[in-house]
C-alpha cells in the first residue's frame, strides 16, 4: 500500500514538473526586462564592488521600484513628481481614477505587451500592473505583497517621465516641424502652450535644461532605473482620443531618441517595440538613419545584414565572471583554426603597418569594416556619462537573453585598439573619437577600465572577420618590416634624428670610398 501510494505520488510529481517545463519556463526568462545587478558576494564578482560601480546608481531622480526613496538626494525629487502629476490630469482634463483603471484592466491592442505570446496565461486576461511587475526580475517583498503601493509608484513614476520627455520634445517643436523630423501625424505632445511653465521653475524652464536634465538624461539610461515602455503607452494612451492612439509607439519612440541622443536624432528610423528607454536607446546607436530613396534603404539593409548577422548572439559574453579575462588573453585570442594565435594590435601598431582610420558613413556602433588598408569606424564622442552608460548597456546585454552583444562587442573592440594616449590621439585626428571629457589618457583610461572582467564574445564578426582580417594584413612581411622600422625609428624625433645621422654618414662613406677608389681605376689620358 505503501509502496503504491509513493508510486502515485512521483507520477503525479514528474507530471508537474513536464508541465512546468513545457508551459511556463520559456515564458518565466521572458517576462524580466528590468534587472536588480547582483550585490556583493564572497569570492565572487559584482557590478556594485568595483570602481565602476557607481555607475549604475542615480543621481538625481529615481524611476521604478529598486531605488525608490533610496537616499535623501533621490527623495528631493517627490515633490516635483507630485506637481507634475497635478499638472498632467489637469492638462487633459482626467481625473486619477483614468489612470488607475487603465494600468488594472487587461491590456488593449495599440499596448502590445512582449512575449505575451508566450505567456502561461491569456495576455488580455491579465491587468497592465501584473505586467508590469513581471517586468522586474527581483521585486522586493515590499512591492510584491503591496500592489496599491506598487501601483501608486507606477502611475507617479510614469506621469513625470512622460512630462520630461514630452516638455523636452514641445519646447523644440517648432523647430522639429521645420526640419522634417517631425510631422503632426506623429506628434501627439500637442502645443507648447500646453506645457506652460513658470520662468522660475527649477526643472522645466531653461534653467532646468540647461542645469538639470543632463543628470535626469543620465538617470533615465540606468538599468536600474528603467520603467516599463508598456507603462508610458498605457498613461498616454489613457489620455489621448481614440483617433490618436495608433502613434502612441511611434510618438513615445521619437521623444524618447531625441531626448536621449539629440533633437532630429530620430528621423528616418525604424526602431519597433522597444522594452524601455534604456532599450531604445541601445537600438538607436544600432540602427541607421534612413535615407529617403528606398533602393538605398534597400542596399544599406543588405550591408547591415551582413555586417553583423542576426542581431541575437549565437551565444551570451561573460561578464562579472567566475575567472575574468587575463592580460595575456588580451593580447592575443586564439585562431579560427584552432593552430593560430591572431595578436590583437593597437591603434598605434596598426598605424604603423600602414592601416588608416577614416570615419564610418552611418553613426550606427556597428559599422566597422576594413577594406583595403583603412579600418572605418563610427563616430562616438565621449563625455561624463559615456561610461555609465555603456556600462549599463553592456549589463543589459548581460542579462536579458536574445538581447544581443553589439555594445559590448563594440567597447572589447575599441579597448583592444586603445592603450594608451598615443592610440587615442591617432582615432582623435581620424575624426573617430571626439573628446568630451578632457586628457586623452583619460579616454584611454576610461576603455581599458570599462572591459574589466569582460570576456569578447569569440563568434561576433569583430572577433571572427575583422581583427582577423587586420591581423592577416599586419602579418605581410613588408607591413611587419614597416612596422618594426615606424616602431624602431619613427617614435620619437631623437631616434630619427640618429637613423637620419646614420644615413648620412653612410653616405659620405660611400662617397669617399668611391673618390678613394676611383683614381687606380680612371684610364690614363682621361
């Protein structure tokens, strides 16, 4: 009897968990977007224990459950948050209760939640808050057991993000209009008359923009620190008439690029649904700015397909791993065929194999090619928020598989052609790098620090094609002997003053030589 019952109940168990595994374990890693990066652990690596890590922690304003109220200087912002909530249902005429029943009904069509396809349960039976909690992979208990908590920080939350970016969009407005990367289809931030302000305010005046919202900006791109794209389609489609609702994607896209990368940054591109600003932001720098004849759409479509392939890794980077990459692991990385070992040369090596560095056509992190004997690579101007922000873009690619590893194959890249300050200034005066941040050590500095415990994805073109097509080109035995001779006797101008002394004693040697000799072999009478 015994013996039956425990017969029954492994049946009944193993049951369950095939269930679990075919229904609901693909939907599980799906759901997270928004990731809490691992705290210190004993003999471990961690994104919070090294001297990056404050760049992944606010400044200035908190968005989102993991940093709220998290030090006084974020709480100086609730304030603001409350009056610009006033401020937004009092602009379009609503009351708070809008708000709430649009984030606890089920998702309506024009919100498209991702991957609710794959979800165990019927999307559209589920309120827009349970999607938005499953957004975040580690919820304190605090959310988790008070959801009226959850959603009042949502809904606070969300209004002052939209506001931010709206306010930043209209007070261009005009502007935008007159340069075409605007239209009145796409625009749904009505008139600037709308987003009246005082002259005084400490946020949205000139002021503020001049003074605060670099530190909002910078804010907004921590991983940390994201809000769900779903929830600022939600809040303003709640606001806005039927009729205009089917832009809300395309609208919140734009003023969302262009706050974060520069006004008309947006125009000509096509970056879809995205699952937060942080996400927008990262498909902005990997997509190009369209051109308006469509067989060159066509022909630059087909370069970016073979540029970089699918654009989810065929496998993840180790970041923050158990055994970091080592010195020697940077400087050479093994072969294709497995008997090779390719060097992976600096900028300045690659100068003095004869290699030139021009400036990409697209701004697009992704286009680097070396054809012939010049390496072409994307502008990229590096100031004070450079770093945090590619570091928490980098994180984001760490964690959220199918992602990709464009980012991060990008810094690995440039970390391996910088070394030093001499490096920087030969990208410098290519046109490549601009620098935003003061010394060219500094930048130097700023790339070798940023890939610290960060393994180069192996299968990524940058590793697979085109360092093995420089060092292909670098091995000739002319661009070695070329090399060797730039290196030797071209690095500082004592040393060619000494190659240039040599030769020319070489050649009044040569010269007496001759006049010695020459005499016991003139023919006589001549």
């Amino acid at each position: 009897m015994e013996e039956e019952k425990i017969s029954l109940l492994m049946k009944n168990w193993s049951i369950d968990v095939d269930v679990l595994n075919r229904d609901s374990q693909k939907a599980q890693w799906n759901k997270p977007s928004i990731y809490k990066l691992p705290a210190p652990t004993t003999g471990g690596s961690s994104f919070h224990n090294n001297k990056n890590s404050a760049a992944y922690l606010p400044y200035t304003v908190s968005f989102g459950p993991y940093h709220h109220h998290k030090g006084d200087h974020l709480k100086k912002m609730d304030p603001h948050k409350h009056r610009v909530l006033g401020h937004f249902l009092r602009r379009y005429n609503i009351n708070l209760q809008k708000l709430v029943d649009s984030l606890t009904t089920p998702s309506c069509r024009w919100q498209q939640v991702d991957h609710a396809e794959e979800a165990s349960a019927d999307p559209k039976t589920l309120p827009v808050l349970q999607h938005l909690m499953d957004s975040y992979d580690s919820l304190d208990d605090e959310w988790l057991h008070d959801q009226d908590g959850f959603l009042k920080l949502m809904i606070l939350d969300g209004c002052y993000m939209l506001e931010i970016l709206q306010w930043s969009s209209v007070s261009d407005y005009n502007k935008a209009l007159s340069s075409g990367s605007v239209t009145a289809a796409t625009s749904l931030a009505g008139p600037i008359n709308d987003y009246f302000y005082a002259d005084n305010d400490p946020i949205f005046s000139r002021h503020g923009k001049l003074y605060v919202m670099s530190y909002i900006r910078r804010d907004m791109l921590m991983l940390e620190n994201q809000l769900p794209m779903l929830l600022l389609k939600t809040l303003l489609g709640a606001v806005l008439p039927a009729q205009r609702k089917e832009n809300i994607e395309e609208h919140l896209n734009m003023i969302t690029s262009n706050f974060c990368r520069g006004n008309s940054s947006y125009k000509n591109r096509n970056m879809g649904s995205c699952l937060h600003v942080l996400d927008l932001y990262r498909k902005s720098l990997l997509s190009n700015i369209l051109p308006d004849d469509p067989q060159a759409v066509s022909a630059l479509n087909n370069k970016n397909s073979d540029c970089w392939g699918s654009s989810k890794a065929k496998g993840p980077i180790t970041m923050f791993s158990g055994q970091p990459a080592s010195a020697d692991q940077k400087n050479s990385t093994a072969g294709n065929d497995g008997t090779d070992e390719d060097i992976i040369r600096s900028a300045m090596n690659l100068h003095d194999s004869g290699i030139k560095f021009e400036k990409s056509t697209t701004d697009n992190l992704t286009d680097i090619w070396f054809e012939g004997h010049i390496l072409k690579l994307p502008v990229m101007v590096i100031d004070d928020i450079t770093e945090s922000t590619l570091l928490n873009l980098m994180a984001f690619e760490r964690f959220h598989v199918g992602a990709g590893n464009e980012i991060t194959s990008y810094v690995c890249f440039m970390d391996n052609i910088i070394d030093s300050l001499d490096d920087v200034k030969i990208l410098r005066s290519a046109g490549v790098l601009h620098n935003a941040i003061g010394s060219d050590k500094a930048m130097a500095k700023l790339f070798n620090e940023m890939t610290k415990d960060v393994t180069p994805d192996p299968e990524s073109r940058l590793e697979k094609i085109v360092q093995k097509q420089l060092d292909e080109y670098c091995r000739s035995r002319w661009h070695e002997w070329r090399a060797n001779l730039c290196h030797t006797y071209f690095k500082s101008p004592w040393a060619l003053l000494s190659l240039l002394a040599a030769v020319f004693l070489l050649a009044l040697t040569i010269c007496q030589t001759f006049y010695t000799i020459y005499p016991y072999y003139k023919p006589r009478g001549t």
